[in-house]
C-alpha cells in the first residue's frame, strides 16, 4: 500500500468521523429521540433537560458531551453502573501506548529512517519508517532490543498493579453489595430421585438438613416450564390488544362522537370477548401451575438458600457427594442473570454441547477464510491485477484505486467482523451456562481467538505469505521468521484496520444508525401516535472487548515494527473512552454484575499480544542477521510466562471463588455498624459468658488445692467441669439458633438499613 491510499483512508475515516459525531450532537438534542440516546435515564425516570423548541441551539452542533465525558470519575461509574462497566473505561485508560508512542516517535523512526546509513532511497514509502529499512546485521538493532525489553517490562508491571488494584476494588463490591440474595444461595444439580416420596425436594431437604446442618436454610426446587410459554404468550398479546383497543376508543370519544357511537359498540364486543378468553387463559395458567401438576414437571435443579455467606460459600465451593455428578453445586447467579432455559439441560450431557459449540466456532472460522483472503486481495492490487486483469480498469478513473486499496478493505473487514460477536454468543448461549454472564464470558474468549486467528494471523498470511503457506505448515520451527517476514509487510494494512474501525466504528456506535432507523419506521407504522419505550439493551462485553483486545495485540506487536501505528493507536482510545463513557451512563442498561470477572480475561490477552511482540521480534532479529539479540530475547519470553502462571496463582483464585475472609470481615463489619443491635447484644454475652466458664474451672480447681479439701471432694472436680461444659454448649447452642434465626433476614435487615 502507497502512502496515497493510506492518506485517501485516513481522510475518508477522519472526514465521516466529523461528520456522524455532527450528526449525534445534533440529534441527542430533540426530544423525540430520547428513547434511543438516554434510553437508561428514561427507564430509570430521571429528568432530562432539554432546549427550548425552535431555538437555534438545538440544530447546532456541540462538543460539550466530550469534556463532559472526562470530568466523570471511576467512583462514580462503578456506583451507577458497577465493576464490569468500570473496566470496560479502564481497557481504554491502560497507559501502556502513551509513553511506547514516545519512545517510537522520538527514537524508532529516526533509527529506522536512517537504517541504510543515510536516507531511504524510496523516503515516500511506508517501510522507510520501519524496521525493514534497517539493513541486515546493523548495531542500531539493539535500540530495537533494548526497547523490547523496556516495553515489555513496563507493560508486565502495568498487568500486576492493574490485576492487583482491580481485585481491590472486587473485594470492596461484595463487601459493599450486602443486599444481593446469591450470596446465601447455592445452584445445586444432579439431584437423585428420591425413593421414599417419589419427589427430589424432600431429597434436597433431607441432604442438606443432614450434611449442613447448622447453615442450611431452604431450598427451591426448579420446574420444566416450556409448557406453560405458549399460554403465557397468547395472554400477553391477548392483554395488549385490550389495552390497544381502549386507547383507540378514548382518541375517537375526542373526535368524533357519532363515530364514537358506532365504533365504542364494537370495541367494547371486543373488548369483552378479549377479556373472556384472558380469564380463560389465566385459569387454564393457574390449573397448570398446582402442586400435583409441577411435581410431574420437577427439575434436578435447586436453588439451596442458607442461614450466612460464609455457609453458602463453602457448600458452593466444595464437593458435597462421592459421585461426581450427583449433587454438583456451584455459585448461584443473581436473579436477573440467571438463564432460566439452560437449567432444563440434564447435568451429564453439558459437556457435548460445549465440544459442539467449539465445533460450529471452528468451522465459522474456517469459512471466514474466504472474505478475509478477499480483503487481501483488494489491499494487495498489484497481485490482484495479476489474478483479475479486469480489475486493471480501476486505475483509469485519477483516485479511485487509492481509495479502492486504502479505504474499502478495511470497511469490508469490518463489516464482516461486526456480525461475529452476536454470531459467537447465539453459540455460547446453545452451550447450556447457566447465567448470562456466563454466557457472555465465554463468547469474549471465542470472539477474541476468532478474530486473532483471522483478523490478525490470516491477513497476515494471505497478505503476504500466499506462496509460503505449505512451508510454514511443513517447518513450524520457522514459525517466528515467517511471523516477523508477514508482519513487516502488513503495517499499513493494519493502520488503515485501526482508523476505519476507532474512528468510524466508535462514530456509529454513539450514533446508532439502526436504532434511529427502527424507531422512525415504527413512529411512521404500527406504533404511530403511541408513547414511546426506551431501547434498552445490557452493555455488549462480548463484542467491545475482544475488538478492543485485539487493536492492543496489533498495537503491541507494531510498536517496535512500525512506531507509525501508534499515535493513531492514543486516537482510537481516547475516542472509545468518550464514547463508551457516554453509552454507559445514559443508554446501556446494567442487568447483571461479576464484579469484575472479566478482568482476568483481559489480562489474558493482553498478556497474548505481549507474548505475540516478543516472539515477533525474536524472528525479526533472525532475518535481520542478528542472531545474538534474537537468543538474548528468549529469556524475556520465558519470563513473560512466568509471570503469567504467577498471576493465575497470585489473582485468579479470588476471582473465580468467593474467599470465606472476605464474607467473615463482613460479618465483623455488621459488628462494627450496628453494635446495639439483638443480635451482636446477644453473641456478645455469649462471649463473656463462654469467657466466665472457661475461667472459673481452673479457679475453682485452685481453691480446692488451696484448702486441701478431703480426697473424696476432688471426685466433684470432674462433675463440676462437666456441669460447666454442659452450660456453656447450652449457651451456644441456644446462641446458634438465634444467630440462625437472625441471619435468614439478615440480607433484608441491611438493605432495610
């Protein structure tokens, strides 16, 4: 690619950027456009300011909502929206690229620039400003080197204290989230029938009662409800036509009377035979929903309440029978999470479905080969000209075949690309997770391989290795210098990736184009003249994340290769920052939290794109004839994955499990808040009274010593002892059953508060 192209799809990218982000200011402002841009404030009923009609100011467009954007703190994100939104911002706050652009702008390019020992003799081509220009067995390699190595340690220590402060700050959300009710609860699967009852809740209720008995609560059983969906649809359409027809009748008494008259008649027949048959749908409902009709329904599943965190805790993350299947438990999800469907699936084929799903994701990655090989091709004009000679005729309209090269590949890569992450997660939800964060968690991981094997691997090849392909397959011991060969040539294919979409991808994200669309067919059809509903839809993790990922993996891997890359990188960011700042606190709904399980994640593939640079210049340093730096740089990367196995044992845990300190500390907490309350009155005289007879054994024991009391007196030492023992359990069993009684409204004592 010329640098003409690159210029044509900077333009093309800055110019509609401009343009739709002119477009969103102006239209955010009207009113009848609240639904689609403050779609979570409404819902949330809050009011929203708006100009004066038909004042100039609201058809000009403004950039307040960009300063606006940077004043939001992370106290108050997490607050409004949680942990999972807040590292969402933080992906595009990590301050990795901001000094590597320095380092590359004031140091790489003049060495690259200058790698011939002089100027380039083609300066107006993108490879005079990178490492390709350095001749082979150059000194000035080792800057690149010890950049490597500067770059790779600062992005490591950025990982730890970004994996360190978010567990903080995961720690502190469930010690602030008190209220949430699958802190007690425990999903349990794998429930056996039970023999004497014919029936699986009283085998719950015995298990539990006889294993936990001291935490153990309640429990509720799950039924197969497929069959109750239908009718619960045909009575939801039948109440809206009610409603419908009611509405219609009060607008037509205001217009007209004498057609009033004619029409109310009607309506109210109909109204009428709607009514009946919706009394007949909610008896038939009802019918269905009696004891003896569910229990033929009963599920193997079971939501298991508890008496206190740390009791659901421990049975969640502990195996409660010798056979592994039966009885499984696991962190119940919040109710709002849960994905009712999924529960029907027999616990022993889960593992089928998920090699499925992996199956149905490899082959969709497969047959992304052919539109991604096609992108190649357009980038790539000269080969293109020798497969398809007609193409030939693009370069007799001036222009046309750099925007051809430049700009459209990158837009139809990306327009295929937007269509993977929903494709992904329709996988993940067949794959039989239980809740939909879940769900989501594992289409992030599918989404972001995806797109590294095809997005970033593919292009490469296609692009550049087309003739190479057998021999890398043949020779995987290569692999690095085919890698580094293919990424040295692909530079400006990805710069042009990282404009179409940072700047013209985020543009449409704050605009939403098809929401706006939507709307305005359905204010001109069926919904004319109704009020209007606010689109509210959960924040796409699944989707801004792996893309996200993967323009820091394209970042990373460049910044030794092309330092060019980079300073279009800090525009990406800060335009993702604003713009997802903005969807956050006024369009996307938060339906459930992880409190930052997608952490974890993240760190993952950032320490992927880290892994990738190094193994990239470990074959640079090889075709470039330096063999002394490429061996120097192995320790690095076995350093690299050190550390990543220390993160796992370091961090990982405490984000996959709920700690029991963690739950105990917040039980000390409710000591510390509410001290005058029954139940810490009570635990406190436990103590002293437990205190008391622990003390007056060995006092009483003394004074018998003391007095040299007869020998026949010390035979009442022992019944003493046991007349104590017997009063201090008796305490804390009755103690034991207060604080039990106590803890099952404990989540509802402290939301009360």
């Amino acid at each position: 690619m010329n640098p003409q192209s690159l210029l044509a799809s900077a333009s093309i990218n800055i110019g509609l950027a401009l343009v739709v982000l002119s477009l969103f200011s102006v239209f955010k402002k009207q009113p009848s456009n609240a639904p689609v841009y403050y779609a979570r404030r409404l819902a949330k009923r809050h009011h929203i300011p708006f100009d004066p009609p038909l004042t100039l100011r609201r058809f000009l467009p403004s950039v307040s909502w960009i300063p606006r954007a940077f004043r939001v703190t992370e106290d108050e994100i997490v607050q409004s929206s949680g942990l999972d939104a807040l590292i969402i911002i933080r992906l595009f706050k990590i301050k990795f690229f901001l000094p590597c652009t320095l380092i590359g702008l004031v140091i790489l390019l003049p060495v690259n620039y200058n790698g011939q020992d002089g100027p380039p003799v083609d300066y107006l081509s993108m490879d005079s400003l990178a490492i390709s220009n350095i001749r082979k067995g150059s000194d000035r390699l080792w800057v690149h080197f010890t950049c490597l190595w500067l770059m790779s340690f600062y992005g490591l220590y950025l990982l730890y204290k970004e994996y360190k402060e978010i567990l903080g700050k995961r720690i502190h959300q469930l010690q602030i989230i008190r209220h949430r009710p699958d802190q007690f609860t425990v999903l349990v699967r794998g429930i056996p029938l039970c023999t004497g009852h014919k029936a699986r809740g009283c085998s719950v209720d015995h298990f539990f009662s006889k294993h936990h008995p001291y935490s153990y609560h309640s429990y509720q059983m799950m039924f197969n409800g497929s069959y109750l969906e239908d009718l619960l649809d045909q009575a939801k359409s039948t109440a809206r036509k009610i409603e419908d027809l009611r509405k219609r009748s009060s607008v037509e008494k205001h217009n007209r009377e004498f057609l009033l008259l004619c029409t109310n008649g009607e309506d109210s027949a109909k109204i009428t035979l709607l009514e009946e048959k919706l009394q007949e749908l909610s008896h038939r409902i009802h019918q269905l929903q009696c004891e003896d009709m569910l229990q033929d329904k009963e599920l193997p599943v079971a939501f298991v309440i508890f008496k206190s965190r740390w009791g659901a805790a421990l049975a969640a993350q502990s195996q409660q029978h010798s056979h592994p299947l039966l009885w499984t438990t696991e962190v119940a999800p919040e109710p709002r999470d849960v994905s009712w469907k999924n529960l029907a699936i027999p616990n022993r084929v889960l593992p089928l479905y998920k090699i499925g799903v992996i199956l149905a994701a490899t082959l969709l990655t497969i047959f992304f080969a052919v539109p991604v090989t096609a992108v190649q091709g357009i980038a790539r004009f000269e080969k293109l000209k020798k497969w398809f000679p007609p193409a030939m005729a693009v370069q007799l309209i001036p222009g046309l075949s750099s925007i051809v090269t430049g700009y459209l590949p990158s837009v139809i890569l990306n327009g295929f690309i937007y269509v993977i992450p929903f494709a992904m997660l329709g996988m993940a939800k067949l794959a039989g997770y239980v809740s939909k964060s879940k769900e989501e968690l594992k289409a992030c991981d599918m989404v972001f391989y995806f797109l590294v094997g095809n997005v970033f691997f593919l292009s490469l090849v296609s692009g550049s290795l087309l003739d190479e392909i057998g021999e890398s397959v043949t020779h995987p011991k290569n692999f690095p210098s085919h890698l580094a060969r293919a990424v040295s040539a692909q530079g400006d294919f990805f710069i042009t990736y990282i404009l179409t979409d940072g700047l013209s991808g985020f543009s449409l994200e704050i605009l939403q184009p098809g929401l706006l669309l939507w709307d305005l067919i359905k204010s001109l059809t069926y919904r004319r003249g109704k009020e209007k509903k606010p689109y509210l839809y959960s924040l796409p993790y699944f989707r801004v994340i792996p893309v996200v990922s993967l323009a820091m993996l394209i970042g990373m891997v460049y910044a030794l290769v092309a330092p060019l890359l980079l300073p279009f990188l800090i525009c990406y960011f800060c335009l993702g920052y604003v713009v997802y700042i903005n969807q956050i606190a006024d369009v996307y709904e938060v339906t459930y939290e992880t409190c930052g399980k997608y952490w974890p994640y993240i760190h993952h593939y950032i320490l992927v794109a880290i892994i990738l640079m190094q193994v990239t210049m470990i074959g640079l340093f090889g075709l470039k004839s330096k063999p002394a730096a490429s061996i120097c740089t192995v320790p690095l990367l076995l350093f690299s994955l050190l550390f990543n196995g220390y993160c796992k044992l370091r961090f990982y845990p405490t984000f996959r499990n709920y700690s029991i300190q963690v739950f105990m500390q917040l039980r000390c907490y409710y000591f510390t808040c509410y001290p005058r309350h029954p139940y810490v009155l009570n635990m406190n005289f436990l103590d002293v009274c437990v205190s008391f007879t622990n003390w007056l054994y060995p006092v009483v024991c003394s004074l018998f010593r003391h007095w040299r009391l007869p020998m026949f007196t010390w035979s009442f030492s022992p019944i003493l002892f046991v007349c104590y023992s017997l009063t201090g359990n008796a305490f804390r069993f009755w103690m034991f059953v207060k604080v039990g009684t106590w803890t099952e409204n404990e989540g509802q004592y402290f939301t009360n508060e």
